[in-house]
C-alpha cells in the first residue's frame, strides 16, 4: 500500500494500495493516518509504505 503525504501538496495524505487487504488493514491505516495528520510519531514505521518511493 501507499501510505503517507504527498510529496507535491502538503495537504494531501495518500492512504490507498490495499487490495483484497482493504478491510483487514483499514483500522491500521486509519490509525497510521490519524497520526500523520496530528503530526505524532507513528506506531510503526511508514517509510517502506511511503508514496514517493517509486518517483523517479
């Protein structure tokens, strides 16, 4: 999945990716959402999810 702020606009949080995971994974990714908006250190590490990480 891509989880994280975009790159290109400060105001957008990207939260999408999941496939058939969806449901299973929608409290997580809620959670990981609320805390980048709240500008909180998240519960595990977003890096690996991050949007720009296949932006050339």
């Amino acid at each position: 999945p891509y989880i994280g702020r975009s790159k290109s606009m400060d105001n957008l949080i990207i939260a999408t990716g999941h496939g058939m995971m969806g449901l299973g994974l929608g409290p997580a990714t809620g959670l990981l959402v609320s805390q980048i908006i709240g500008e909180k250190t998240t519960a595990v590490s977003v890096d690996a999810f991050q949007p720009s990480r296949f932006a050339s």
